[in-house]
C-alpha cells in the first residue's frame, strides 16, 4: 500500500535536522539498512540546506517536502518558492558554488546523486526549484542484486 | 562547551558534535579560527568520535581549515572517523589534503550500531 506525508516548514537552519530525522521516521517500514537510512538524509539534508541558504538567502520563505513508499520504493521531492537556478548543469557540477564565502562545499548535488537512485531539478528563475529523487529500500534495493 | 575546542601540544583538537551540518558547522568554523589565530597551532585534529551525520557542510569546514593552516605548513588529521564519514570525505575529494588517525576496532562498533 501506498504511504504519502508532505511535510511543510520555515526554511531555517532549525528545521534541516528536523526534516532528516522526519523522513528517516517515515522510511522504516521497507526495513532499510542503516547505510541506506544515512543515504537518505545526507540527500534531504543537502536539498533542505539549499533551500535555505541559496533559494532564500538565509532571508526565510517555505519548503515543502514530499514523500511516497510504495513497495520499497522512496519518492521525494524538495520544493521551495525561492530565487531558482538559472542554469541548472552547471549548479549541479561538484564544486560549484555561489556562495564560497559561506564555505559551501559546492558538494551538495553531487551528494545527492551518489546517495540517490536518481536526481532530477527543476527550476525556474524568481519562481523556486523542485528537487525530486528516489531510492529503493530494503529488501526493494536487495532485489535488484543493487548491494 | 570550552572543552570541546583545546590545545594539546601543537595541535588545536576538536571534538566535534554528533551532527555537522549547515546549522552546527558555522560555530564550528568560528571557534577554530578564533583558537588557531589566538594561539601558535597551525595543526588541526578534527575527532569525529561522537560524530553520527555529516552532510556537504562538514566537507566545507574541514577544506576552509585545510585552506588556512596549509599555507602556514599545518595539517588537517581526522581522527576516529566511521566508515560513513570516510566515505563522505572520500566523495569529496578531500582523502588527499588529510591525515588519518585510524581507529578501527572503534568504527566497527560504532558503524554495526
């Protein structure tokens, strides 16, 4: 069966713990490992922190996250009604930051890919930006000779 | 929480939180620097041995330190990092800037948790 929740928060630095420890809560039925349940927050905490910090500039708006299980199978997506990304590939390149005196990393995207089955932003300027991923979990990801 | 920023020898030793994210990593980044220019360290030892999460943010802290003290001939050591951690530095591309000091027996425990 199908299991969904949207969950909606201020985008403050507060609340990127608080979406981690929520959706890791929501992916426990499919039994994931600890490793997957790690990958998963790494990439909520990477979108959220974003969200805050590029989207709204650390000046506060919305983010809304998303999130469906069904059969094992997590789909997420992280929106915001920010700024936007006027050229997505070169935002989601490793090392690539807007705000290199904040000390970004500019690893954000490349660590959502790697934690992730799959990435996929969409954006558009002055309007915000949606990131949607999706992970097999448990014994979902077990099927596919995936680990 | 002084006592999570010390210095020992030549080395500027901290403890770092169980979560290091965009939330926790700028204090830390503050306090650091604040220690390495009121003091005569230019060696860094990050101890993630309480560490339980660590996003891109970290990676950010641990290269802006490394930026800082290689100038001046210091190093950056990570100690008692987990497997977790290891793999987020090593995606980072940051393996090479950093000395490790290797605590398996420690890991294991802590990663089968």
């Amino acid at each position: 069966m199908k299991n969904e929740i949207r969950l909606e928060m201020d985008a403050l630095p507060e609340n990127e713990g608080l979406a981690r420890v929520a959706v890791a809560a929501f992916i426990t039925p499919p039994n994931p490992t600890v490793e997957e349940i790690c990958d998963v927050k790494t990439a909520v905490s990477e979108a959220v922190t974003n969200a805050v910090i590029h989207a709204y500039e650390g000046k506060g708006g919305r983010i809304v996250v998303r999130c469906s299980l069904e059969e094992g199978l997590l789909h997420m997506e992280i929106e915001d009604f920010g700024r936007g990304i006027a050229d997505i590939p070169k935002a989601m390149e490793p090392l690539f930051t807007t705000r290199p005196e904040l000390e970004r990393s500019g690893m954000g995207f490349a660590f959502m890919e790697a934690f992730m089955d799959s990435l996929e932003v969409e954006s558009e300027p002055g309007k915000g930006t949606r990131v949607i991923m999706e992970k097999k979990l448990g014994a979902a990801s077990r099927e596919d000779g995936e680990e | 929480m002084e006592e999570e920023y010390r210095i020992i020898d030549r080395y500027l030793m901290i403890r770092l939180p169980e979560e290091i994210d965009h939330r926790s990593c700028q204090e830390i980044s503050r306090r650091a620097d604040r220690m390495l220019l009121s003091s005569e360290v230019k060696d860094v030892v990050f101890d993630f041995s309480r560490t339980v999460f660590m996003d891109s943010s970290g990676v950010g802290v641990l290269a802006g330190r490394y930026r800082r003290v290689s100038c001046f001939g210091g190093r950056v050591y990570v100690a008692n990092a987990s497997r977790r951690i290891r793999k987020i530095l090593k995606l980072s591309g940051l393996m090479k800037y950093l000395e490790f000091m290797e605590r398996e027996e420690n890991d294991e425990k802590r990663d089968q948790a």
